[in-house]
C-alpha cells in the first residue's frame, strides 16, 4: 500500500524538486564554509603561508590575535575557531531539517563576517562573501517557496486568502 499525498502528485513533484535543489545547496555553503575555515585554523596553527578565501574572516582576525600569545595561542584558536565552525555547522543541519531561521541566521552572521573582511581592505574576501551571501539567499528563497508548496499541499492546513 502506497500512501500518497497531493506533494506526491508527479506535476507538483516535478515543480517541487528544483526548489528542493537549491535548498541542499545552501546546506552545502554553509558546511563548505565551517569545512574550509577549520582548514584555514589548522594551516594557522601549523603556521602555513596558503588560507582558503571561503573561510570566515573572524577566524582569521582570532587566528591572528592568537597567534601573538605563544603556545597557549593555539588553544585559542581551538577553541574559538570552533565555536565559529559549530556555528555554521548547525545552520546547515537546521536548514537541512527546514528550519528558515537557520538561513537567516547564517546569512547575518556571514554577512557581518564580511563587514569584518572590509574594515581589514580584503577586497577579494568580501567579494567571495558577497557571492556566498547571493547564493544562500537564493536557497532560502527556494527555501520558503518549497515550505508554501509543502503547505499549500496539506489539505485542511492552508492559511485562506483575506481581501
């Protein structure tokens, strides 16, 4: 026995899948993200010359900082840059369960991150930011065109249209 509801219909299907597209590719910015600047923390750490240009800017500022207090600056570093990459971590599982406020919310932070890169003149940084920012943007929109469809599908639950 097959249960079917109306999102299961092939037609809306077909209009939903795109949209649920873009959805997991915003999941995966955000996650590409805290990957890449974890990455970036650890090549600080080991005192490496080359850094993702996809990384937060405040991992950077932090890694810099950091760097000047010595030893116990690495354990900065750990520990700082992760609560950063746990962060975005979390928004990109929140927005894979749905969550539009994990778009939202990634989206400001991110977008701070890159006022940051400007008052430091890193022209390219901010850039890449502002394109990463475009590209969630258009996840979420997605985002809650799918969420209207999801619930535009439930007989009984839709909001009715007041003049």
């Amino acid at each position: 026995m097959v249960l079917r509801t109306p999102l299961c219909h092939p037609r809306r299907w077909i209009l939903a899948f795109p949209l649920s597209c873009a959805c997991g590719a915003v999941r995966g910015w955000f996650f590409t993200i805290a990957l890449l600047s974890g990455v970036n923390s650890v090549l600080q750490i080991f005192d490496a010359k080359i850094r993702f240009i996809f990384g937060l800017g405040i991992t950077q500022v932090v890694d810099g900082v950091a760097r000047g207090m010595g030893q116990g600056g690495t354990v900065v570093i750990a520990v700082v840059d992760g609560l950063f990459i746990v962060m975005l971590i979390l928004c990109s599982r929140w927005a894979k369960a749905g969550s539009q406020g994990a778009f939202l919310g990634g989206m400001v932070a991110y977008a701070l991150d890159g006022v940051l890169l400007l008052l430091f003149s890193m022209w390219l940084d901010a850039a890449v930011h502002a394109y990463a920012l475009w590209m969630i943007w258009q996840g979420y929109t997605a985002s809650r065109e799918l969420a209207q469809m999801q619930q535009a599908a439930q007989p009984g639950l839709s909001h009715p249209r007041l003049p």
